[in-house]
C-alpha cells in the first residue's frame, strides 16, 4: 500500500467518524462533510456559487473592538449581573470551535481536544472559573460560526474566524488574536506557483469562508469547489478531484504536515485576522475576552501556543497590538 493511498484512507476514515461521533459532543450538527466521487465538484462547486455580500460601511475598523475594564475579576467572582455571571451560574462556558484541523483544533492521541484555538478557550475558561476543563466544546462547520455566535447558540466561537466589516454586521468580534494569510497547497510536482497559475483549475475552500470568496474574485477565475470543512479539501488534493487547495496558511501548514507530497507555493495573497467572535448582545463579554487576550500576550501564553502548535510557519512574532474602541 502505498504511502499517499494509506493517507487517503486515513482521510476517508476521519469523516466516517467525524459523522458518527455525535455522542462525544454535546449537540453535535449534523455532518454533511464530503463523499469521494465526481459528483462532489458540481454539487460543491453550486453552493460555493452563492451570492457575496455586499461591500462593508465607509470608514469600518474591522479590527477595533471594545477595551477591557480594568483588571480582570477573580476567577468565580464575576461581576452581578454580568454575561460571565451567568456562565458561572451555569457551571461551564460553551465554545463553538472547528474539528479536525490541525493545529487550530482536533483530537490528540488521547482523544483529547487540543490545537492553538483550544487553548485560547481553555484560557478564557480558567479566567471565569479557575479551571480550565469547565468548557462544552461544539464543533462547527465554517458556514455555521457566525450563526452559531450570533443566535446565542454558544458563548463564544474561537474556530479561525477572519473579522470582517461584514460579519461585524451580525457578530462583535474580540481583538486579533492571531495575523496569517491565504496561501495556496498543491501535489509536488504540479508546476503550480500560486493562485495566478489556477486559471481554469479546480481550487478547493471551505464554504462561507473568506478565501472561498477571494477565490471566487482572482484573476484568471479558477473553478471554485467548496466543502462544508476545509480541511476535507486535502481528501480531494489526493484523490485528484482538485487540482489545488487555498485557505488561510495555519490550515494548509496541518494540511502539509499530514501529506508530505502536498507543499505550499506562492506568497501570502491576503491579511486574515482571526478574531474570537461573539454575540452582539453580550459587550461585556468581548472586553472580558479581550482583558484575558492581552493577559496571555503579556505572561507568555500566546507564545508557548504559537511555539507548541505554529512552530512551522516560522519563528514567533510578536502577538498582534491590540485595536482599542471605547
């Protein structure tokens, strides 16, 4: 058996049961995650087709969000009346994050959650209760984070949400947590150098997502193919249903490190910062998340995250300034 087949099967294997593990998550959707076979692309490719939304209000600071209030409570001692009391009366946080994606969010080999993304919710749980383990973790789609977020669903989604003036129409967005950028992943081999070489070519993103919009703007236009996990791209990479993958570069590195006849080609084609996304009625609770976000950028945490799960992308920079409005 070869080495790309063995992955293969691992691949297919992983979405078996990633729709049959429902009893490991507390209200797991259901899964509509890809089948291999040429009837994907035109069905994807229709609902990656879908209306763009319209160009955001003049003067928008997608990046700006509310400035902490002081210092952070005691863990337990949460402000009456506040969204963080209400939290603690219910006992635990809820967090909408990804599945299977290396290194934002997955299973380890202890069936335990763990990636970069996790560890911002498990920061954020410590500072509401002292204990990092009282956290309900809901596993999204991509096209399900901002809906998720904005019915009040979950109390947060930390699950590699790009802030958009946009989806600042529906949701309150944290500070940046994390700057990255869309890149391009394809076979070895392919002569492919980036999104300009994919004129015509089957380009793969997860549906809902902003690189699934960018590719649907680039010149010479690809033929865009979308799937309801982004990650489910790289199944297609290796089966020959797509002839590349483009998404944000923290997705394409687990991608890479997964199958090594995969490498990433071409600069940065974009700024993608990702941003913990939450609903528009809790404000007390964005500037509680961003005390604990410049918190962990302070102690050291950010770091020994991006050290742990980034380290592949290069050497840590520095946590992203926050952006503060009042």
């Amino acid at each position: 058996m070869s080495t790309r087949f063995a992955l293969v099967c691992g691949a297919l294997a992983a979405v078996v049961l990633a729709a049959t593990a429902g009893d490991q998550w507390p209200d797991h959707p259901t899964s509509d995650s890809v089948a291999a076979g040429p009837r994907l692309t035109a069905a994807a490719r229709s609902a990656a087709l879908a209306p763009r939304p319209a160009p955001p209000a003049p003067g928008c600071n997608p990046r700006a969000s509310l400035r902490p209030q002081g210092m952070l409570p005691a863990p337990g001692q949460m402000p009456a009346g506040s969204t963080m009391a209400r939290i603690v009366k219910r006992g635990y946080l809820i967090a909408g994050v990804l599945r299977d994606t290396y290194p934002i969010a997955f299973r380890d080999e202890n069936s335990q959650l763990a990636g970069f993304d996790v560890d911002i919710v498990r920061d954020i749980a410590e500072a509401i209760f002292g204990d990092r383990e009282r956290v309900v973790f809901r596993p999204l789609r991509e096209v399900d984070r901002i809906p998720s977020a904005s019915s009040g669903q979950v109390d947060l989604v930390v699950a590699a949400v790009t802030i958009t003036c946009q989806r600042r129409e529906q949701v309150d967005f944290s500070t940046v947590y994390y700057e990255l950028g869309q890149q391009v992943l394809v076979n070895r081999g392919s002569g492919i150098t980036g999104l300009g070489d994919l004129g015509g070519k089957r380009v793969c993103a997860g549906r809902g997502t902003t690189p699934m919009a960018n590719i649907l703007a680039a010149t010479p236009k690809p033929i865009p193919v979308g799937t309801a996990i982004t990650t489910d791209c790289l199944m297609l990479l290796q089966l020959g249903e797509v002839d590349a993958v483009s998404t944000d570069d923290t997705l394409l590195a687990g991608m890479a490190a997964q199958d090594h006849q995969a490498e990433i080609v071409g600069p940065r084609l974009t700024e993608e910062p990702y941003g913990v996304a939450i609903n528009k009625n809790t404000p007390d609770l964005v500037r509680f998340v961003n005390a604990v976000l410049q918190r962990r950028a302070e102690d050291g945490r950010w770091q020994a995250s991006y050290q742990r799960w980034l380290a592949q992308l290069g050497s840590p920079p520095a946590p992203p300034t926050p952006q503060y409005q009042d």
